[in-house]
C-alpha cells in the first residue's frame, strides 16, 4: 500500500484548461472518493493518476517515488472500469490471472490469489464460465477481483457501479465497502453518486471546473458545506435554497425573505445588518411539529417513497421541498406546515456563495 500526492496538477485538452492546480493528499490505506457534476474533471484527474492521461503540468507520487515518467503498468495501480474491461473469451479464472500470467507469476502462486479472491468475492462457483454467462453484479465482481489479485498500491475505481440497477448497485457498494476493510488499500473512488460517495468514503473530495470546492469526511461536508455549490451537492434530496437579506433582532439575526417572513439563525452566524444571504435547508430539517421558524405554504406536489414521502410547497413564492413520515397524510392545494431549528439554518453570502459561520 502507498500514500498518493498530487502536486499542482494541471491539464490542458488544446485550449481548455480541465484541471486547474489541484493539490491533494491521500493517505496510506484510505479510501477517496472523488465527486462532482459531468464536466468537472474527476475521471480526468483519476486517469492522470493511473498515467492514462498525460499531464500538462504538476506532480503524482505514489508513496515515495513520483511516477510522471512512468508507464501506467509501472505504476503498481489496479484500475475498475464502468464497462468491466474483462476479456469475453476467457473464463472467470483467466480473466482474473491474466495479468500474473504476463508478469511471470509461477502457477501455483497464481492459483493462490484466484482462489483467495474468488472465495473473497463469492466468485467460487463461476470461475470456469465465461462474461456473457455472467450478470452485471457478476461482471464487476470478476473485474473487482481482476484488481485484487494484482495487490497494487493503489486501486482505482472509474465509476465501476453505473451500469447497475438500482438495487445491485447498492448490494455492489456494500461488497466495495467490505473488500476496502478486508485490504486496505489506498482506493480512489470517481462518481458522480453522492449517496455512493457518502457510503463508502473516509474522506469526499468535490470537484468544480476543474478546481477543489471542499475535502472532508462525509458528515463534515453534510453539516458545514464550505459553499452553496457544496451545500447543493452534497445530500439527498437536495438542500433548498430561498434569498433573503440578514436583520438584527436585538442581540440576534434573522433572515429576512421575500414577504417579510423571517427565519431565526443559529447564535454563531455572522453577516452584517442587511446583507443579501441565501438561505439553505436540509428537507430532512423541516420538521412537522418541530422547535424553530414556522414555514408554512400550499402543498403542490407530494411523492410517496414509502418509509418517506417528498412534500413540495411554496414558501413566499418559492417551491421548497420537506421530507416526512411516509404515513402523513398530504393533500395537493392543502396548507402545509414544518418547522425548522436555527441550527439546521445554512447561511451563505450571496455574492461570493461562501458560508457564513
């Protein structure tokens, strides 16, 4: 296993500048996800790792020794496509043994890692069948195990659950989660899932043109998101946005909207008296019969889910979201009422798009 250090990573496609001075560090045996919208350079900036892409500028170490010059194969990196990559002519076992074969790997050695990492990946009972006999799940735990026989220094995973149906892909982030605690292995994980990424990662790197918007463990990024860009991406379903401008309430601020309806910040929220803010909140923090602001509207959509359902009402014109008990009983076009605490308030500067703390 070895640590991974970008250093001022630049990269050019002609005059497009994709990657704009990234640095990063990752830790021996942690695992990164690496997160953002299509376009923001995170399978880039994974391929420069693995060497499939050329640098226009920077450095990547991988442990001690920088590997710029060096052939993706003299990396010791293991990579997990999204379309498997595996060979449709050979079996499970030689799939997985190909690249031991190509080292010169005694047999017997070969054999002891197929083994291990088939019985790891419940793979035992398909080694002699062939990719088109396999299902998805299957395909990428043959792929999967292609990697973990190499025991590379890094693994690297390129959006490897995409191609999965909704429930395989969730039994598929647990069997990543579990291979991850088994190995240990400095894993680099690109998605642009951020349900994937809050799962399986110890630390969540997100992506913007190019540029690092916030790096944090999953639950730092979900309570204090740097930016409103962050605050937007980060959770499920997404957070709601209104405008407002801050008011001082004596000792205290508010968030004056649109209508004059206010909300109540937490005590540690700077912001000068009549600063234009935007106001974020979490559809999980809007509370039926809760402590806090009152936010109340006529419901316009509702989506059960099951456990939850989705409410959509307007507040001062503006459709905003809540999440509650999936035995609620809503109806469209009736008033609909939560309430929220001051400290699930997010306050960001509406000019810059920072958070205000």
């Amino acid at each position: 296993m070895s640590s991974v250090e970008l250093r001022g990573i630049e990269k050019y496609f002609g005059a497009l500048r994709v990657i704009q001075g990234i640095d990063l560090h990752i830790e021996d045996g942690e695992f990164v996800a690496l997160v953002g919208p299509s376009g923001c350079g995170k399978s880039t900036l994974l391929r420069i790792v693995a060497g499939l892409e050329e640098l226009s500028g920077g450095t990547v170490a991988i442990g001690d020794a920088v590997v710029n010059n060096l052939s993706p194969r003299d990396r010791n990196i293991a990579m997990v496509f999204q379309s498997y990559a595996l060979y449709p002519h050979m079996t499970v076992a030689q799939n997985m043994s190909f690249n031991l074969k190509l080292s010169r790997k005694p047999k017997d050695a070969i054999a002891t890692a197929v083994g291990a990492a088939a019985r790891m990946l419940g793979l035992d009972e398909l080694l002699e069948r062939r990719p088109a006999q396999l299902s998805g799940g299957q395909r990428q735990r043959v792929a999967m195990g292609r990697a973990v026989v190499r025991k590379p220094n890094v693994f690297l995973f390129d959006e490897p659950l995409s191609n999965l149906d909704a429930k395989l892909r969730v039994q598929m982030r647990s069997e990543i989660k579990i291979l991850h605690q088994r190995v240990g292995t400095t894993s680099i994980y690109v998605t642009h899932d951020q349900i994937e990424a809050m799962t399986l990662a110890d630390r969540i790197v997100v992506l913007n043109a190019g540029r690092i918007e916030q790096q944090g463990t999953p639950m730092e990024l979900y309570r204090t998101p740097a930016n409103i860009f962050v605050a937007g991406f980060i959770g499920s379903p997404s957070m709601n946005f209104l405008d407002g401008v801050i008011r001082l309430d004596g000792a205290d601020r508010v968030a004056e909207l649109a209508g004059g309806a206010r909300i109540a910040l937490a005590p540690a929220t700077t912001g000068q008296d009549g600063q234009p803010v935007t106001i974020g909140m979490r559809p999980e923090n809007l509370v039926m019969g809760g402590i806090g602001t009152r936010l109340t509207g006529p419901v316009r959509l509702f989506e059960p889910t099951g456990a939850q359902t989705h409410v959509q009402f307007t507040v001062g014109g503006k459709e905003i979201v809540a999440l509650v008990d999936g035995n609620t009983t809503i109806v469209n076009g009736q008033p609909f009422d939560v309430h929220i605490a001051p400290e699930y308030v997010h306050v960001f500067d509406r000019a810059s798009g920072q958070r205000l703390s």
